[in-house]
C-alpha cells in the first residue's frame, strides 16, 4: 500500500491529521504538509478544530524557535520577505525586510497566510519584464558594497532603527537598496543595477537617474 493510500485509509477511519502523522512517524514539516495535501484532495480536508490545533502549535514554535520563524515568512512570502523581529502571537505584527528592495516594513502575520503576497518592486519589475535576481538581499549588498552609501560616501548604519507608538522607525543613516536605473524607467532589479545607499539618500534621489 503506498504512502497515499494509507493516509486515505486512516483518514476514512476517522483520524485526525496529528494522529495520521504520529502513526506514519511524519514529523518534519513538509511530511505533513503532504498528509494535508493527500486529505483534501480525497475531499477529507482539515475540520476547524484541526485548524485551530494547528495554528497553536505554529504559534508556540514559532514564539520559541526564530528560526522556525524565519523559514516560515520566507516559506509563505516565497522568499519574498526575511523575518526581523517582533512576533508575539500567530495575529502580531512582526518586522520583514523585503528581499528584493532591502525595505523595512510592518507586515501581519496573516499576511504570509496568503501566497500571492508581492513587493512593490517585483510587481513594477515583472510589469516591465526586466531581470529580477532573486538572491539580492539588503545584507548581501551590504557586504558587497562594505557598508558604504553609494550616493554620499558615508557609512551606513543597521543600528538606525527604533520602536515607537507600535510602529518601526527606520532612520536617515539606516541602508536600504536603491536601483540605479530606477526600476519606473525600466531599471532591474539585477545585481549590476542595484547599490547601498542611506535611506535619506535614497528618498532624495527618488526615481532620478544618479550622477
């Protein structure tokens, strides 16, 4: 009997995902993720109950294993977001940084719920067919370029950052990624167009060309 088979079996019977998990020993998350998979194609999907168990243990991993936490907002954003800092339960707000354009934002956990969340940036850059080099990450520019706005000279600073009235504060000093060829002019999103710049310097230059 294959793997589907037996989920088939023991889902007619009457058990729950978890238990369909312990018994089969499918412990990691994409095995049970395929036990989901297997039930609600054979029309014998997760009840609300199971849901609700489920978000719960999401919730307590989740509270206790950041990297858990990191796999999962990369896993639902499609890479798109990388996780920071900030989750207190499954319906928080946490802060992201996106992938693509280095940016700082507050995003509800619900949010990575859905799996057509977008960028901004990815939106402007697949409208206008252009390259997008998936690996770009704010972190990666910031040792490429060894911490230096391109713009002004000066160092930049990942400490320029604060919490206040619910809400994150990215200072002037803060880096952030900036298309040289803005992406609105048809830039890409590609290695050879993107530099570190101060956030301040960034907003300044708006969709300019630089220099």
């Amino acid at each position: 009997m294959s793997r589907a088979e037996e989920v088939r079996t023991f889902r007619r019977s009457g058990m729950s995902i978890d238990e369909i998990c312990e018994r089969l020993g499918a412990y990691e998350r994409e095995q049970r993720h395929e036990v989901v998979r297997i039930c609600r194609k054979a029309g014998m999907p997760m009840t609300e109950d199971e849901k609700k168990a489920s978000k719960q243990r999401q919730a307590e991993q989740f509270a206790h294993d950041e990297a858990w936490a990191m796999a999962y907002i990369r896993e639902k954003s499609h890479g798109r977001f990388e996780y920071v800092s900030g989750y207190k339960n499954m319906d928080s707000t946490v802060l992201v940084r996106c992938t693509y354009t280095g940016e700082v934002v507050q995003r509800s956990i619900r949010t990575f719920r859905i799996d057509h969340t977008l960028s901004k940036a990815t939106r402007r850059a697949r409208m206008a067919e252009a390259i997008v080099d998936k690996d770009i990450s704010l972190n990666r520019l910031f040792e490429k370029d060894e911490g230096i706005c391109y713009i002004c000279g000066k160092k930049c600073d990942k400490k320029d950052i604060r919490y206040e009235n619910g809400a994150w504060i990215v200072g002037g000093r803060y880096p952030s990624i900036d298309h040289v060829k803005p992406l609105s002019k048809g830039g890409e999103h590609s290695w050879k167009n993107v530099k570190l710049a101060h956030y301040s310097c960034n907003v300044k230059k708006g969709n300019r060309l630089n220099g």
